[in-house]
C-alpha cells in the first residue's frame, strides 16, 4: 500500500521541478516510506510535464482550473494514507518526513509544515519577504493556520473538512488549514529544518504583481470564515493606510503642508508595526527596514486587489503552487 503521496501543482515551473521531485523521493526514501508523486499540470507550454515524468512522477493535464481544484483533482486520485501538498518550486531537506513522522507519532500534531527560507541567489526584496515568514522562538510551535508551499497531512483529516476551496484564486492554504484547526486538528509548525523557495521574484515587477495577485482572496475568506477581527485586520489597514494617503494629497491641494506631510508619516506607522513584529525576533535593523517598505507597499497593493474584488474583477494568474 502507497503510505505517501506527494501532490505538485505546476505551471511552467521546468527550472524547478526536477530538484522539487528529487528531493522529494531523497526524503521519503530516507524515510523508508513507499510513496507516489503527482504533478497537476495548469497548461504549461514548456518542458516541465516531460521533465517531471521523467523524474518518476504521473503527470496530470488540467488546464485553467485554480489552485485548490489542481490540489483536490491530485488528492483524489492519490492513494496514500498521508497526503504532502509541494509547490513545483520548493526544495525539501533530506530530514522532512523522517522529522515530522517522528513528531506525529510522539503525538504532537495532525498537520505538519516546515518554515520556508530563500537562496542567497535571491535578490534583497525576495529575501526579505520570505525571511519575515520565519518563526523565532520554540522549534515546534502550535499554530492556527500552516502554508501549503509544504503541508504534509493525514488523508482522513483532509477529506474530513472537504479538501481545498476550489473558489478562491489564491490563500487556498490559509482557508483549508483554518477548517482543520475549527474542527479540533492539531497543527504545527517546525522552524527546523527549512525548506527552500526557489521560485523567488527575480525582478521587482514580478514581486509586484505576484503580492497584487496573493491578496485576491481577501473577501473569498471573510465570507467563508465570517468577519472575524483576524480576518478583517489587514484589509481594514489598507484602507485605512488609503484614506490616510487621500487626506494628505487633499490637505497638500488645499496648501495645508505640514498637515500633508504628517499624515503620510502616519500612514507608515501600519507597516512600521508589521515590520517591527516579523523582524525584532531575528534581531536584524536592515530586515526591519527593508521590510518597513515591502509592508508599506503591500498595503496599497492589498487596497487595490480589495476593490478590484469588490467589483468581481480578480487579479489572475496561473495556478502553478
């Protein structure tokens, strides 16, 4: 019987998907684990289906779906006793499964996620953003939501909850592993080891546009889980960081200078505070900066995204994990 089953969702991810799939069989076959690799093809028109068939993996063709419904179409033709969602550009220590088994069955969780880190490959703002994503603290921290770049959980408490929300463009992750923990499953997170994202923004726009798209699903969520202050709490700060930027330009018009000048202040004190909390545990003055501005600009993408989904226009982009 497959006691593993790893599930990839892909779109033109050939760069990658080699060492993702490599890696992947390093660490189960340390573990002494029998497993199966499926990749979920959102219609890429490069190498990376012939590239992941010939590391092993069975390849499904599933063009123009979104995220979740990729991820549910692999899990529902896998037949593993624990499901492992990877994206295509993620590359998993050798210790994975071996580490995290371990921790199941000292009975400390149900759902497992590694922290993910960066190449030093990446350029600064790709660094940043992915450091901030990294815990400080206890190596083993209960959580109430876990990432699905590595999510390695058991079959029944997936199909328990229904699986992925196959609406929501992207924050697919967030949704399903917030089910999991409303419905008494135990999640973890483990800072060590990390996995690596190799699928950085290697230029600026890209970072852009990749943040535009990630804060799609904002509404999707607030209906799904209803208006809790969690989830209500960073679309509120972009509007507000919004209003706050409208009230200095009007003020500038109407010759009130000073007044300007101090509201575009305050409207940094948002992303100051986000900053301030994801850097002072790694203790590093330039993370703290750098991130300062990625927030600042985050929030006014988010702002963006937020009215384009009121008006049912979504930010698009291929499913590829």
């Amino acid at each position: 019987m497959v006691q593993l089953s790893v599930v990839v969702p892909m779109y033109n991810e050939a760069r990658h998907i080699a060492r993702s799939l490599a890696a992947v069989r390093r660490a189960a076959v340390r573990a002494g684990l029998s497993f199966e690799l499926i990749v979920v093809d959102n219609g890429s028109d490069d190498d990376g289906p012939r590239i992941a068939r010939q590391a092993g993996a069975r390849v499904l063709s599933r063009p123009g779906l979104r995220i979740g419904a990729l991820r549910n179409q692999g899990a529902a033709l896998s037949r593993g006793e624990w499901l492992a969602f990877i994206d295509a550009d993620i590359e998993v220590p050798e210790r994975w499964l071996t580490r995290l088994l371990r921790l199941h069955r000292e009975q400390r969780g149900e759902v497992f996620a590694l922290d993910c880190d960066t190449p030093a490959a990446a350029p600064w703002y790709a660094r940043a953003w992915q450091r901030r994503t990294l815990r400080s603290g206890a190596l083993q921290q209960a959580a109430r939501w876990l990432p699905s770049a590595n999510l390695l959980l058991p079959r029944d408490c997936f199909e328990a909850v229904g699986g992925f929300d196959e609406g929501l463009t992207t924050g697919e992750d967030k949704d399903l592993t917030v089910r999991l923990h409303q419905a008494g499953v135990r999640l973890l997170a483990v800072r060590e080891p990390v996995v690596l994202h190799w699928g950085f923004e290697g230029r600026w726009g890209e970072w852009l546009g990749k943040e535009m798209w990630r804060q799609g699903s904002h509404l999707h969520l607030l209906r799904s889980h209803g208006h809790s202050v969690r989830m209500l709490r960073f679309p509120l700060l972009s509007v507000a960081v919004w209003a706050v930027d409208g009230a200095a330009v009007l003020s500038a018009f109407l010759g009130y200078v000073p007044v300007a000048l101090g509201l575009l202040l305050l409207g940094t004190l948002p992303a100051l505070i986000l900053s301030a909390r994801q850097s002072l545990g790694q203790r590093d003055l330039l993370l703290g900066l750098q991130l300062w501005w990625l927030h600042w600009i985050r929030l006014h993408l988010a702002g963006i995204a937020l009215l384009l989904s009121l008006f049912n226009r979504p930010t698009r982009r291929p499913s590829r994990g």
